[in-house]
C-alpha cells in the first residue's frame, strides 16, 4: 500500500504547484492514500472550506494542519457541521490532537479505502518553541489504545528537531509513519526506522521556494533588520511541491519504504 | 575550487567516522578548503584542545563552533593561545562573530590555501529561539567591508528555518556559501541561490543517527516524559558523516554546485 | 484563621533571616498555618532533606516548591520515603500538581490543625515562558474536585504575570489564597479578589536582596554582559524575609485580608 | 528635585484615571518633572498621536513606550514630524534605545525644565523572552558617554526580574532611576541602592486592575483554555494609577528617596 503525504501547502503558489503535479503523482506511483497539510494553503494563513473542498478534489483524503490552523475562523464552523462519526470531507480536516479537550474539531481520522483497506492520520503539535498543549507522546499512547486500524499515519506538527526525532522512536514500530511538518524545509533524513516506521523530520512546504518559508522575502528582511510590524504576504515564486512516498503493508502496517519528492515547475 | 562542510560533529562516534571517510573525500573530490564544525565534537559538549588538533590533523583548514563553544573551558586558552594575526591551528578555531564584542576568541579567520588562494571562514550564530547576541545580519555588513577574501564561506549556527533562510537570502551574491548548522538533522535544500551563493538550512550532525540528535535516545525520551534532570551521554549507534561539497569560482567567489554527502559505516 | 506564606527561601541567608523571625511572627500574629516555598533553600538549588527537616523545626507545616525541586536528587527519595496517604514530613513536602502523571512526590497535601481545622496546599506551575507541563487551569479543576477541605492554598509557581493573574481570577472564590512565586521580586498587588480568594502576583524571594534575585550580583552581571557560562553562587547581603500573612474564615475557606511582610536585619 | 514617574497607561480607563489624579499629586507633591510610559494608552496597543497630545496636556514632559510602540502606526510619522534636536512634543516621545540603529524615532530625550534644571530620559527594552535587540547593557554605557545632565531616569521595559535587577546594579552610582515597566504589575521592591539610583522592577500599570493586565479578564481566560485566538479589549473596571515618586538631588543627580502610589477612584 502507497502513502502519499504532501507538506505544508503555502498559498496560491502552492495550491497550483500541488494541482499541477498530484494527479500524476497518484497514477504513476500507485498511491492509494494522500494526505494534505492544509495549515497555510489560504495565503500563508490557515485554510478555508472552499480551499479544503479544492484539496479533496485532488484526491486528498485526509487534510491535516497546525498552529495556523485557526487562521481562518470559518473553517471552524465547516470541522464542526458534521457529526464526530461522520466520514464526510469536513470531519477529514484535523486539527492537533493533543489541543486540550473540548477544542473545535477533531484530531484523527479512521478510515477506510474503496479497497476495504483500513487507515488512521493523527495530527500533533509540538511543545518545545510552540504554545503549551498537552503532552504529545501521551496523548499517543491513549489514542493507539482506541485506533483499530494498523495503518496509521502521524503528522507532526513541530518546531524543534529534538522533539521531532524523540517521538519517531518513541513510536517506532507502533504506527506506520510519523512525519514531521512547520519548519517548511525538507530534510534529508527520511528512512524507515528499525521498527518499521516511516520517519522524516520535515517533508518541508509545499510552496514557492523564492521566499522565506512562504512569504515574501523582502517582507521577511525588513522584519528581520528593523523588528518592526508588517504585513507578510505569500510570495509566487519557484513553486515546489514536497511530499513523502511511504509504501507499507497494510495488514501489518509496517513501512518499507520512504522516498522524498520535491517537484518543480 | 571545492569546499568541504563537515557539520557538528558529535562525539566519539562522530569523530570516528569523520576519520573513515574525509581523507577520500577530500582525495577523490579534490577538495581544497575543509571546514568542520566542532561545536560537539567532545562527547556532545564542546571541543578539547587536543580534539581540535585531532580535526586539524585529519585536513580541517578551520573549525567552527556555535552555543557550545564554551562547555570545555580549555578551549578558551587555546583559542586565546595565539594573537590575533597568527595563522596556527588555535586562530583557526573560530567561535561565533555576532557574540559580543570582548568575547574570547574571534569569528572570522582569513586565510591562504597552498596554492594561492585567499578565503575566509565567518561563524555567526542565529537569535530567534536561542541566547540574545548581536544582530547576525548588520555584524555581516561590518564584516563584509573589512574582508579581502573572494571566497567567503559562513556557517549559521541557527535554529528556526526562518532565519537561516532569510540570511541566505540577505548574503546571495555576496558570499560564496552560506550553510547552517545547529539542528543537527541534514535539510534536502542545499542549491546554488540566484546571486551564486551557495546555501542549505542545515548541513546536519556527523554523528550517531540512532540518537536523538546525538544523544541516547533513552535518556533523551526519559527528558521528555518526566520533564526531570539526568544525564545527557552521546550515543555511538548509525554514525555517519553529513558534509556539503561546494564547487565554486576562486576568482569571483561564486558557487557553482552543491553536493550533500551522509556517509555511514 | 491565619494563613504565613514565606517566599522562595534562598541559601544560607535566606534560611538564617527566616530562622530569624519567624517564631516571633508566627506567635504575635498568630499564625495557624505555615507554609514555606523551599525551591531555593540549598544554596539556590532546591532542598535537601536535612533543610527540609530544619524547616519544618522552625515551624511549617507544608514546604512546596518548583521548577528547582529536582536540583537536589536526595529530596526524590525523601518525598518517596513514606506512602501517599501519610501526614508524615516528607509526605508535606509538595511538587507542582501539573507535573506529568508519574512524577515523584505529590502536588498536593490535605492535613488538619491541632485544632481540627481540615487545609490543602497546593503547588502548581505556569507554562508561559516555562518548561511544558499539564493545564495547571485544568489541573485545578480536577484537583478541587476531589480535595475536602474549605481552606485551600495555591503557591503559584510562574514567570508571567498574565498567567499568574489570570489563575487568580479563575480560581476567585474557589480557594483561599493564590499566592505567586518564582520571580523573586515581591509585588504590591496583594489583595482579596471580590469572591474572597486572597491574591499576590509574588510573595517575593525570602533570601539575600543585595545580589541579583538571589545570586552574587557581579556573577549575574558576567552572565549578562558576556554570554560565558559561570558558576552562580549565593549572595549573603541585606537578608530579607518575604512573606504574606493571610486572615481567612476557616468554615467558609474565604479570605477577610492580606498582610505583605518584608523583615530585613 | 522630585520625579513622577507613570506606568503603562492603558486604554481609556487608563487614561481616565491618570487624568483624574496627576495634577493634584504634581501640585501637592511639587513634581518637577513628569514622565508616563504611554505603550498601551490607545486601547491597549500603542499610543496615536492624538493621545500623546493628552497625556502632554496632563503636565507629561517625555512619554516613554516599549514593544506595543509600533502598535499605531501614526505614531512613526509624529515621531518624525520634528527634527532629533527639536524639543517639540513629538520629539519627547521617545521608544527603546537599544532597538537596532536606524529604527524610527529616538531612545532618548534631553531636555531643560523652567528652572534651568538639565535632565535626561531613556527608554530600554529587555531581551530576556522578548525580542532581540541591541545589547541594553552596552548601549547604556555608550548613551552614558554623550549625556550631559546629570539627572538620568531609564524606564527598562522588560520581562524577567534577573534582567531588570542586573540594569539597576549595573547602572547604580550612574543615573538616578532605573523603573521597569511592562509586567503591568507593581513591584515593591522601590528603593534606593547604596549608590544612590532608585529601583523599582515595575511600576505597575496605569489602568484597569479588574483585568489580565489591562485586557478583559474572560477574554484572556479564554485564551489560556483554549489556545485559540480572539480579539484582546481593554477592561474598565477598577482603575488605578500606578506611579513611582522620586526625590533627588538636581547637582548630583543621585537619588533620595522613593514612593510608590497606586491611586484608585
Ligand atoms: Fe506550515
Ligand atoms: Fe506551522
Ligand atoms: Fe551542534
Ligand atoms: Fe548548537
Ligand atoms: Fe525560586
Ligand atoms: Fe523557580
Ligand atoms: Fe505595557
Ligand atoms: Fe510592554
């Protein structure tokens, strides 16, 4: 079974950039789930339910995102129209699980494949540099309690790499895949780790590359140099897309494979 | 000409296979100027006169460091060994530019390779999510006026994405590389930037990979599910060396091509 | 009733000015209940069991902590050395609640006067610009959920004074007293908030006042002013003990008064 | 000579009770020299140019600011809408000195009062979890270098008590005052230090005490339960202003005495 997992979707540019590659992508290599960071596909600011509805008709079947996740007050309301049970798309946008309890939306998805094959995506946030949330490897371990599915993908939503690295071991060998977002830039060290997990610090953004993780860099400069406020923006150029390709076993749900794609215009 | 970056090299482990894999490295790609970052090169904590002449022995030209500079107090009276003006291994230990001024030691060593060729090495050390220290981007203006050198390499010793990148951005053209260091995992980014400068976030640990970020995982993972003290021991599993290759014009400083290199057992 | 809250005791100076007056503190204002924060009381990092010990001689009744509770290890085996339902001493000594499920020692300690009065004392730590630990809002939720008795005081163990005042405000009229603790310096806010829970951002550092928050000035300064690590060392100058001398109802749990003490040499 | 120093003024309740107080405590008092720290006067968030002309008509001779100083973005082009030798009021609003050179504005403001008395004002900000900014240790020294009077008032604008206790250290015997601002909480810790420069870590804010620091106290909560975002408004109830008193010698510039108030309605 083939896992596609596409980082950080950044604006226009990166919207466009995904549209012009995914489809290929899926056919070529096969894949069977795909899995969309959403948390800056609205002009670098969260996601809104048209722009959700964009991604899932390329195929997504799971949206996850991240701290920018409220950016855009009305995806709220799209997370919240349909029931916890429900398989529709607005119960397949998540949010980081370990948000406390009572936070809008949900923070994993359980489901299944036309194939019958079953599936779970957690989404977490990080602590170290990031607002307080619950503990992230708890709150791991109380969820594969309740997950029934084997193939169960973490995107994990975290700044620093010591924390990222921490939890690939902390669950090697008890799901599939556990993948790093936020930083926007892709790192070099995806490889499955000895108990069969799926591991890559950052599969980076999916964006223009000619900015500052996504926004203009001149923008980001004048920031830098002077510490004064101002309006960022979502640049255009280079427009990459960054994903993983996990193939694993679905009954087992051990990973065999990890490769990193990183397509251009 | 070519440059060789070794990134933080972590320990025994890490100078093990340093020591396995450089000296071909250098043979069979012609390198001319080798850098090394050798921040953790003592156990994780620091470097040792005696490690650095270790370093300098296996064909380091210059050695950087970072936040770690000062954990062997030795250090300071070896960097301190020598004035100034003088060429011998303990002025070619170089520790960040942008720390205060006063601080033990200096931040930019210019030298001449055999062959006739001027360079300079400048460490800085990034400001968001680590210590305050003076502004990375104007110290690089002042440095920049003062230096001769066509080929001017900088190692980054920075934490968020954000930063490194943009000082890539602020340097293109100016410099011939501007590479980061610190987070210990190696970014898939490193490019040659419009201006000819070459770049890569993070050009990751050279060290034990079965780790976190170079130390024992157990303990590392202790840290985070109890929040309580303990020893931090560097690892020895899945060393590898993670070094970027530049090739660069030496009369103009320009950049060529980059080349990421992980080498394991 | 009457409710001593002595702030952060700081090394030897800050143990002798304590020694120094607070029997006769607790005789003429007579004072039912005593309680100690005891982070600091070994040299400026945490406590050992012997000062626990000549702690709880000089008169209190329960020592809490903080961030520093694990700088002395032998203080894990005293806090473990009786089981969890003892009144013993070491049983009185508390860690932050809000530390993760498995920590040693307890975050909470319900005893009875001579008199019969029934009294928690809880310890809990903030988040904002602090290491990660539970919800202390929730954490306080559960715990009063479950603790019997009217007179409840809270040693608000936290760096930012919009976190402390926001507990304040959350748990008015919930508890007796929430009182702060961490910053060292003691604050002129000391009130009863409108439904009767007795407040003070910080009790302030019991401890030497010539040094800063605690530790010899110049070596502060050196830290400062050059980045380089150092040894910190207790200060011994101008001894203070900062306290806050709380009135309450000891049926109802609601606090009438608030007295802040500062009592040098 | 005496010195009046106000605390962050915040929003219109903030302003409200300044205005309800400080021409009687200037008059009863005999206050030669007035100074309002105004970074929150406009709802909370900055200072337009419109309220600096209040607070001017208030008795104000410099308004002192902090990070929110940007806030209102009118106030960049009242700062520079004199020359920096002028002694118009917007030249006697003055930001952080310590922000990065070229930044707009000025950190200092020397001026004459009727009676021929010199003195100077400063405004600082800390880097202890704040912004990165120019070093504040070392730019007093060089700001000490150029100023002629000999009373010097410096309003720190910082988080962390060690940071702001070392500044006083480090400059008593050097300037007159050293008062923090910014934790909107008063400290009482104000006194004179064997040099003779008065210290306070905090003045305290100027405004709503019935609050998280100035903001609505349900709005702040909700953030703390939640981690969500929501729009922050300044709070009403329970105005105070809060100021600090100094009394000095107008030759020497060393300080006497010191006195906190904390008027309410
Ligand atoms: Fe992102
Ligand atoms: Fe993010
Ligand atoms: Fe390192
Ligand atoms: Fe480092
Ligand atoms: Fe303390
Ligand atoms: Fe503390
Ligand atoms: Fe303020
Ligand atoms: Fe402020």
């Amino acid at each position: 079974m083939r896992i596609l997992f596409v980082g950080d979707v950044f604006g226009s540019a990166g919207r466009r950039i995904v549209r012009e590659h995914i489809a290929h992508v899926i056919a070529e290599r096969g894949v069977d789930l795909v899995i969309i960071n959403a948390e800056n596909a609205a002009g670098g600011f969260g996601c809104t339910p048209a722009i959700a509805e964009e991604l899932f008709d390329l195929g997504a079947h799971v949206l996850t995102t991240g701290n920018h996740v409220w950016d855009k007050r009305e995806l709220i309301e799209y997370m919240q129209s349909v029931p916890e049970d429900s398989h529709e798309r607005p119960r397949r946008v998540i949010r980081p699980a370990n948000y406390v309890s009572g936070t809008p939306g949900h923070g994993v998805y359980e489901g299944t494949l036309p194939n019958g094959q079953a599936y779970a995506v957690i989404n977490l946030q990080g602590r170290v540099f990031m607002a307080s949330n619950d503990d992230p490897f708890r709150k791991m371990d109380a969820l594969l309690e309740t997950i029934q599915a084997k193939v169960i993908f973490v995107d994990f939503h975290a700044e620093a790499t010591s924390e990222k690295v921490a939890l690939g071991w902390y669950l090697d060998g008890r799901v599939t895949a556990v993948v790093g977002t936020h930083t926007h830039v892709p790192t070099a060290d995806n490889r499955v780790l000895p108990g069969g997990t799926a591991y890559q610090t950052d599969v980076g953004m999916s964006g223009p590359y000619e900015s500052v993780i996504g926004v203009e860099k001149e923008l980001v400069l004048q920031r830098f140099l002077t510490g004064m406020p101002g309006k960022f923006e979502a640049a255009k150029g280079d427009p990459r897309m960054a994903a993983l390709l996990i193939e694993c076993d679905g009954v087992t749900g051990r990973a065999y494979t990890t490769q990193r794609l990183l397509l251009g215009e």
